[in-house]
C-alpha cells in the first residue's frame, strides 16, 4: 500500500489533498497517526496500472500483464484491508493508521474511488449510495466528512465543508458509474452555492444543510477564486452530457445524466480527433442534437437510475 510520514518534522503530516493536520479521524472523531495509506491513492495506483498497461499494449511493447497482475493485486489487498462496516453497511475507509487500522470515518475519499476502476459492482454502489445520503449530500455539495462522524464541523477545513473539486471528483464517479440522479443533486447543490458567490467559485465553504441555511456559509480564509475550484465546471458539464470519446477505436460514447438541474444545454467549440464537436442536452436530459467528426460512431446511452 502507498503511503507517507513526515520525517522532518517540519513538513505536511497529512500528504493527501487533504493535507490539513487534523484531516484523518476515526468515525469518533480521534486523530489517526501516520505514516498513513489514504484510499484515495490506492485507486490512482490501479487506475495508472491499467492505463499504463494499455498504453504498452497499444505500441506493441512487453509488460503490460505484469502492471494488469499488480493491479488486480492491489484491488485484493484494498478490498481485505480497506473495507469496514457500520449500522448502515460496509464501505472503504479513508485511509490505514501507522499501525495498519482502518481509519473509519465516513468521507469523502471514498468518492475518489468511483472512476478509478478499483470497485466492483457492489461495492460501487455500496459508495453511491453512501454519497448520496444526506449526512454526505444534503449540503451545496459534498461535505469532505459526515455530519454523524465524530470529527465533523461544518466549517472544519476537511472534516465537513464541501469544497468544489471534490465534488466534481465524486460527480465524476457517479455520473461514469451509472449513477446519474446522486451526481445531478451533487451538481445541484454547487450551482446554487455558485450563486451566492458571483458565480466564481472559491476553495471551499460550509458544510451546512441546505434546509437549514438560505446561502452557503463562507469560509473565512477561502480563495476566491480557486484555481481548481474552476475545472470544476469542466467535470459537470462532462457528467451532465456523459461525454466519453475513444478516439482510437472510432467511437464516442454520450450518456447524459437525464433530467438536467441546468436546464437544456449546448456545449460546442470542442476538438476531438482533429475536428469540432458539438453536443445539445435537451431539458429532459435526453441528447437532442450532436455534431461529431464523421469518422466516429456516436453512441447514445439512457440514464440509468439510482
């Protein structure tokens, strides 16, 4: 498993994204001690294993077997070591201690899961339905930590705000995992945050439920704007049209999230393979018009349904 510490003492304890000191806790609420194994890294280890595993396939160059067997290996060692379970059912922890326990507080890592490939079935839509709840969702967007999670508080940098880039990570998941009503609401909740902040979206804000608060509560020391707070739209507009080109085998995949908390929704001046690409969502989620270049098959995909 991957992992860091800090053997200076001078640097980050937490080497995450979640590098604050205080990000990694257990469901009730006491620190976890490094070096720490986030869940989060697992899936991008998988997901550059099969990827670089492709890539020498495609070139005709030797091991990609060899990085095909280290992933598989590591999702078998992820499932045994990484999965616990609660009232509400099993789900991957955020992270292992120094001491190889699982730190069991219910977060947002777990989203990052989604698109890596690293889940199975079930255990995607163990994570979806975790997502969705309304301990993780019932804010403007998704809070890093649950709100039934000792550590909580909504404005605790990474025990509960939400921050945009997460979310859009998450929604990422959801939407190319087939589960397109959680990523709507996800996308929902940040387009009303937008809003309330001149539509320039800053690093993070508060975690409080929508219900309880008109407008999302500013974090004091936030950026604003954020630099990776912006691609955030990028994702939500790839979820909402379910946009997935591959180039190489002549085909373009659009799965659109179905009813679009946007409205309708026209996305053009795209390249894909050399030439332009346009794509218009009706309102009802359904595509009503694409514009692709004429050497790739367009494929279109019902939403599914959670």
């Amino acid at each position: 498993m991957a992992s860091h510490i800090d053997n200076s003492g001078t640097g980050l304890a937490n080497q995450g994204w979640k590098d604050s000191a205080d990000a990694a806790r257990f469901a009730d609420g006491r620190l976890a001690r490094a070096p720490l194994a986030l869940a989060e890294v697992q899936g991008y280890a998988y997901e550059a294993a099969l990827a670089g595993a492709a890539l020498l396939d495609a070139f005709g160059l030797p091991d990609g077997e060899h990085w095909r067997t280290f992933a598989a290996d590591l999702a078998d060692r992820f499932r045994a070591r990484f999965w616990v379970a609660d009232q509400h059912g099993p789900y991957p922890a955020m992270a292992l201690d120094g001491s190889g326990r699982p730190v069991d507080a219910v977060a947002s890592n777990m989203g990052h899961l989604l698109a890596t490939g690293i889940l199975d079935a079930d255990e995607t839509a163990a994570v979806a339905a975790r997502l969705a709840a309304p301990d993780m969702s019932d804010a403007y967007g998704l809070r890093t930590m649950s709100s039934r999670s000792g550590g909580y508080g909504p404005l605790r940098y990474h025990c509960g705000t939400v921050w945009p880039h997460d979310t859009a990570i998450a929604v990422t998941g959801l939407a190319r995992t087939g589960h397109a009503e959680a990523a709507a609401r996800l996308i929902e909740g940040v387009l009303d945050a937008a809003s309330a902040f001149d539509h320039r979206l800053p690093e993070l804000w508060g975690g409080d439920a929508r219900a309880d608060t008109p407008a999302p509560v500013p974090y004091p020391a936030a950026c604003r704007p954020q630099a990776w707070s912006a691609p955030s739209a990028i994702a939500f507009i790839t979820a909402l049209t379910g946009l997935d080109p591959d180039v190489p085998a002549g085909r373009l995949h659009l799965r659109p999230t179905g009813h679009l908390p946007v409205g309708a929704l026209t996305v053009a001046g795209l390249t894909v393979a050399g030439e332009r690409l346009a794509v218009t969502v009706g309102s009802d989620g359904r595509i009503a018009s694409v514009s692709a270049p004429a050497g790739l098959i367009v494929e279109e995909h019902a939403a599914s349904r959670d």
